[in-house]
C-alpha cells in the first residue's frame, strides 16, 4: 500500500519538485544561517540563477564538524521560540551534534516515519513493539510518533531489559518489532534460552536498522523470528529514520523520500558525484526542514544508488544497504573492508553466533586485525571448549579461509566461548581501535 502520491511521480515531476522546494530551502538559509550566507557568498554563489537541479554541484559541502564548530544553535534556521523538540548525537567523539525541529518538522517527520512503516507492510490497527532507544538519539521517539499517525497501538519499550522485552512479545503479541538487528538477534538468543521459540510468535515484520547489516544477517533473523526484516534509514543531522525505507515487496535497495530529501553519492576523495550503481559517500540536501536544513550534507555512509523500476510501484530513487562508515572502514595491508562485509562472510559458519568484534592493533609499523567470535552453545559443549581441540582450530581456520578468498585479507580469528563478546542494548560496537589505547600507554 502506498501512503503519498509523490511515492509514484514519474521523474521529471519529482525534479520539479524538488527544485522548487531546493530554492525555497537555499534562499531561506543565506538569509537565516550566518553560516551558509557566509558559505554562499565565499563560493561567490548567485542563488537566483539556480535554474536546474544539477547546479546544486556548486553548493558547498556540510560536514559534521561545521555542527560541532556552530554548537548549540548556530545552524538553526528558526528563531528559538518556534523550536519544540532538540534532539542530539552522543558526542562521544567531541562536541554532540544538535538538531531542532518546529512543530511542522515533526509532523513530516511522522508522516514520513509512518509512510516507511507501511512500505514495510505494517498497517493501521496492529501491534508494534519499539525497541529503539528513547531520549536525544532520534530511533526511539522517531518511530513512535510515526507509529502512531499510522494508527497502530505502540508499546515504547525502548531498549534493554530484554526479559521484560520478551515478556511484553507474547503478551502483547505486536506484529511489527523495530530496533537495531544486533539487538533483535539478541532477544531471538535470549528467547531459545529460556526454552521459548522465537519462531513462535506473533511477530511478522521486522523495522531494523541504526547500524550497518549484511544480507546473510537478515537471513539468520527472518528464519529465527519467521519476520519479514526491512531496513529503514536515517540520520538526526537529516531528520531521523524515515529518511529512506525498504519496501517488504522487493527489499532490494530502501526508497529515498525524495520530495523531502535530495541524494547524491560521490567520491569520497574527489568531491565528484560518481554514477548509479557505483559505490561511494552518500550526501543528502534537506529539502522541507523548518528548523534545522542542511544543505549537501555528508554523511560518511557508503552506498550507491538505483533509479530502476520497483516492484512495489514506487518510483523514487532507492539506495543500497549501508555498506559501513567511511570512518569505520579498516584497511588491511592495502585493502579496503567493511565490518559489514566481514560479517556477511562470517554467518556461513552454522558452528559460530552471528555476534563478533574487530580488534586492530599495530605490530612494528603494520595494522594487525584480530576477529573475535563465538562459538555455538552446542559446538561449545562438543568441543569442551579448548582453543586446541580439533573441532575449534578448523572453525578458526575456515573462518580465516573464507576471509582470505572472498575479501582477499588475512587476520588473526580467535574463537572465544559463548556469550562472551559484549551485547549492545542500542548500536553494535564492532570495532574496537587499540591503536589510540595504546599510544598513550
């Protein structure tokens, strides 16, 4: 089912609008953010000459840092009294991110949260169970208010206390769970533990997303749970989840809304916009934000994009899964890898846990990376766990193998017992930097 017309228009019609909505937005910023009249004006930009929607090449970039260097307020567009929700980043790495959103932002944030949980082929009058985590992080209060325009009943658990999480699942039995696939496995993992199948339940969809998942991950959770799993997309410097979404028809790539958002991917090392189909940096331009507009924001996910028909009936350009972090990406004697990628490979072992983290240490002047996973409980009790035991070292060294012949790396694998690599409540911790640590040691 579609929920807004603009989900169909054909191309032509949505550059329109799009254009008329990119003028509006850049007009409204040089005169209410210092920051892009000074922007503007150091590129020597003539705004009333945009005419087409290639030219938005001529803008200049929005980066993290420009946040960070304008905190708390400086970006915003509105004056402080039209402001009714703030929203904010950890700022685990320095300053938090903040963003604003007036009282229509938060509308079209519900409709498009509420439009992306349709797409996912949940509807009106059921059951949904939020896992994501409430307060400043976006997943949480995102999906709840989009749950509700929707017209579904919403149990805002938030994330942890997965025994409580579990309860509520079959005593509520919601059809619709969302959180971040790392977390979701996690309650499958706690359900088998208690001796209840996870199979066995009224879920039937799943809304996941807030980190980097592979393919073969959504396979282990869709046969776990008997769910449906979609991935949806977002970032609070854009709006929040809703930004994109995948249709449960095709789940091949997530539907930009792209009368709200324009998307661009580009090289990452030469600011050029790289082809369809070509990975590279995705950049996103808010087109209807009130309070808080970005213009060709860079958001460090790696992704391409598609413009091909869908079978759902959509035609807004869609985006591939998020491949990882420019900054989470590990080089390897030369190569290039993604944590995603590691873990696509890592889930054809049956004999090891879908949960697993990277260690990267220096040895001399080399990166060395050590992959941590964990055995199944039934491997484990088999093997009466010793890293000698014959069982163990040809799991290590399949694992190596199929790591050096599709990824082409080699690094350490240590097999650990179950239950031992730390379960995240919220976003996955995958890689773990020694490097920093040890400099200072």
């Amino acid at each position: 089912m579609i929920l807004r017309k603009e989900e169909t228009f054909y191309r032509e019609k949505m550059k329109e609008l799009q254009l008329t909505r990119l003028k509006k937005t850049i007009e409204g910023v040089y005169e209410t953010v210092p920051f892009y009249k000074h922007r503007f004006n150091e590129a020597g930009l003539e705004l009333s000459q945009l005419s087409h929607l290639e030219q938005i090449q001529q803008l200049p970039f929005t980066t993290k840092q420009d946040l960070r260097d304008n905190y708390p307020f400086g970006m915003f567009a509105v004056d402080q009294s039209e402001i009714i929700r703030i929203h904010a980043s950890s700022g685990t790495s320095g300053k938090p991110t903040v963003v604003g959103y007036t009282k229509s932002d938060i509308y079209v944030w519900s409709e498009l949260v509420a439009r992306a949980i349709m797409m996912a082929g949940a509807k009106k009058g059921e059951v949904l169970h939020n896992a994501y985590g409430y307060g400043l992080f976006t997943g949480g209060l995102g999906l709840h208010y989009g749950s509700e325009m929707l017209g579904m009943a919403t149990v805002p658990v938030s994330g942890g206390n997965t025994d409580k999480q579990i309860q509520l699942i079959q005593d509520f039995k919601p059809s619709v769970i969302c959180g971040t696939p790392s977390y979701t496995l996690h309650i499958a993992e706690k359900m088998e533990k208690q001796g209840i199948s996870p199979f066995e339940n009224s879920l039937r969809v799943g809304i996941l997303g807030a980190e980097p998942w592979s393919e073969k991950m959504r396979s282990v959770l869709e046969e776990k749970l008997g769910i449906k799993a979609c991935d949806i997309y977002g970032l609070s410097e854009v709006m929040g989840p809703g930004v994109a979404m995948e249709c449960h028809e095709g789940q091949n790539g997530l539907h930009v809304a792209e009368d709200h958002f324009y998307v661009e991917v580009i090289d990452p090392i030469t600011l050029q916009q790289v082809e369809d189909g070509q990975e590279g940096e995705l950049v996103f331009t808010s087109l209807t934000k009130e309070a808080f507009p970005v213009i060709r924001y860079r958001t460090g996910d790696i992704a391409s994009l598609s413009r091909e028909k869908c079978v759902c009936g959509r035609t807004t350009t869609r985006m591939s899964r998020i491949k990882g972090r420019i900054d989470d990406m590990i080089i390897v004697r030369g190569v290039n890898v993604y944590p995603s990628e590691i873990e696509h490979q890592l889930l054809y072992s049956k004999e090891v846990v879908p949960h697993y983290q990277l260690y990267v240490n220096t040895t001399g002047t080399m990166d060395r990376v050590s992959l941590h996973v964990e055995l199944t409980e039934k491997v484990y009790k088999e093997a009466s766990f010793s890293v000698q035991h014959a069982t163990v070292r040809k799991i290590s060294t399949d694992i190596t193998r199929r790591l050096k012949n599709h990824l082409m790396v080699s690094m350490d694998v240590t097999v650990c017992a179950p239950n031992t690599i730390p379960r995240s409540e919220g976003k996955a911790v995958r890689v773990i930097d020694q490097r920093v640590l040890n400099s200072y040691t």
